[in-house]
C-alpha cells in the first residue's frame, strides 16, 4: 500500500466514529486488510502529520481558529477529528465506491420512482440515517423520502432533524413566515418527515410535523403541518417528558397521498377524467411515468387521477393544456376553459 492510499484509508478511519483510532489498532487493521506486517508508531506519527497538513490545506479558516483539527482523548485513548462534517480527502477510491454501491443496496428506502438521480444527496442522507444517535426505540418509516440534485436552503437542519424523526424525539421549531412583518414563533412538537417538493425548485425541504400539547397525545394526518426548513431559526430538544401514542401503521407521507404536490387542503379526492390528444408525445409518457400514484389507464386516449382538486393540480393541467383535456368533473372543465380564454385574450 502506498502512501497515498494509506492516508486515504487512516482518513476513513478517523471518518468511523466507532473506530478507537490509535498507532496500536491501525497497525492491526492494516495488517487484517492489507496484510501490511510492520506499521510503526513513527510510522503512524507521521501519517498524523500529513493528514493535519491536509486537513489545513482544505480548511484553512477552520484550523486558524481551532488549531489543530485532529486531537488525542486521554479518556478514550484514540486520535479523532475535531468536527464531523471534514475529511482530508475530497473523493472516493474504487474500494470506497464499491462500499457505497453496497450500502445503497442495502438502504433502497431512501430512492423514491425507482431512479439513481441524486446520488451525491441520497449518500449524504444514507450517511446521516448510518449515524444516527442510539435511540431506545426507533421510528419504523425512513425519515427521509427524497433528497435530489443540489445543495437546498435550510439544509443545515437536516442531520438534526433526522435524528430527531428517527428517535422520536419531541423539538421545539422556532419558525418565522415569509411575510416581512412576520415574528418568529417556537412550536413544540413531533417531526415526522422530511420532504422536498418538486425537486427543491420551490422553497425546497419541507418538515412534516404535529404539534403537541399537554392535551394532545395521538398522532394523525389530519393535525400535522408543515415548515419550511429555510424558514426555521432555531431547533432544539424540547425538555418536556411527552409520551405520544403512534399506530404501527402510521406512515406520514400519507399525508400527501391525494394531493399533486406538497400542499393539502380540506377538500376529498376527486375522480378526474383526462383526455389524451390523438398524436400526443405525453400518451407513452404518462403510461411509463404516472402522475400519480392514483393514475389508472382506461383506454389508448383517457385515464383517471384521484386527487384533490387545488391550484398545484391546476397548475399542472394548464402547463400540459395542449396535450391534455379535462373531460370530468365538468367545474374543472369550465374553470380550465375560463383560464385559458384569459390568458389566450393577452396575445390578441
């Protein structure tokens, strides 16, 4: 092993929180894995060095303020990195790529439509949820149903969010609107989800939460509400010893499951009848992509959604009004109609 793959293995390994990263246990997990029979703690020393030199290069404003980013423990007799969040090295090798395929595999409840898109972000979220704090007792759905292309706006909540959806940990949010006169306010509760709409180019992520009060014990769909995660101040662990009562089979991603989007309203599904036009491209497309998950097939030319009838929906049905006809109910037929006569009368 030469020096460079040397320092980028000691490096995973100041990257394993568990490892008790010392001369002595480096030597023994080289020689397991790489049957390297002699690593001397001078050896070792100088590896240290190289790698604070590196962490410098990468973090210079960090190591001018803290000092030296790796530190020894006398407590837990190990080296370890100041931080969690730096490495020295900025890419993966082969071995490191062939473990990340693995651990795809092995957390594919992160992917949502079945694709690989995003996979800087889905590592990111798998590193997160591999993390997690040691909980007595576990939240049984994924705390992340998806994370996309790109950095988003409010990302720095997520590691603590996730480990507080994944232990059922009560928070409290302090939250400010959008509007310019809106004050903060802090609201204890339950963090159940996180989302990203639309691929993030909205707001981004969004925190699917319920509020709880000393009233309030049961969790359900019809009392959550969501926070934009770029509008939220602070977070913190709430003092308060609150035990709330969860179904095994509450999953709160059904919370969005008769809605187009990421915004629910109070009105019911709807049975809505769409038209294909004859020569369309979006005929296989829909076919091979559903708009929803309610979307059912009836011939070469109409399908069906179920879905609450609000402006994200409409939105979507205006975008694709050349290639798709509201047939039923016949209010959204003649509100689509009214729209189109309006912005039609803007290019006479």
């Amino acid at each position: 092993m030469n020096t460079t793959d040397r320092l980028k293995e000691l490096n995973n390994l100041f990257l394993r929180k568990t490892f008790p990263l010392r001369a002595a246990t480096v030597s023994d997990y080289f020689t397991e894995h790489f049957d390297q029979l002699s690593y001397s703690e001078r050896s070792f020393s100088r590896d240290l060095k190289a790698l604070k030199e590196k962490l410098a290069e990468r973090y210079p404003s960090l190591e001018e303020s803290e000092g030296d980013l790796i530190r020894y423990s006398k407590s837990e007799n190990r080296f370890y990195y100041i931080r969690d969040d730096i490495s020295a090295f900025p890419s993966f090798s082969d071995k490191e790529l062939d473990q990340i395929a693995s651990i795809i595999d092995f957390n594919k409840h992160l992917f949502t439509g079945g694709n690989g898109n995003g996979i800087v972000n889905k590592l990111r979220a798998i590193s997160l949820e591999n993390n997690l704090l040691k909980h007595e007792e576990l939240a049984n759905w994924p705390a992340i149903e998806l994370i996309n292309e790109g950095d988003r706006s409010g990302s720095e909540h997520l590691k603590f969010l996730v480990d507080a959806i994944a232990g059922k940990r009560l928070i409290e949010i302090s939250h400010k609107g959008l509007a310019a006169t809106s004050k903060a306010k802090t609201i204890t509760g339950l963090p159940l989800l996180i989302k990203e709409y639309n691929n993030g180019w909205y707001t981004g992520w969004y925190v699917v939460f319920q509020e709880i009060s000393d009233l309030q014990t049961n969790i359900s769909l019809d009392k959550l509400r969501l926070f934009a995660l770029d509008r939220i101040e602070s977070l913190r662990l709430s003092q308060t010893l609150h035990k709330t009562r969860i179904h095994p089979d509450f999953r709160p991603s059904d919370f969005f499951k008769n809605s187009l989007g990421l915004f629910r309203g109070v009105s019911a599904a709807e049975r809505i009848l769409i038209q294909v036009q004859e020569n369309s491209w979006i005929k296989e497309y829909v076919t091979k992509y559903p708009i929803h998950s309610s979307q059912k097939i009836l011939d070469a030319h109409h399908f069906t959604l179920s879905l609450e009838i609000n402006q994200e929906l409409e939105n979507f049905l205006l975008r694709y009004s050349t290639e798709l006809q509201v047939i039923e109910p016949a209010y959204l037929r003649e509100k689509m109609h009214a729209t189109l006569a309006i912005a039609l009368s803007l290019y006479q």
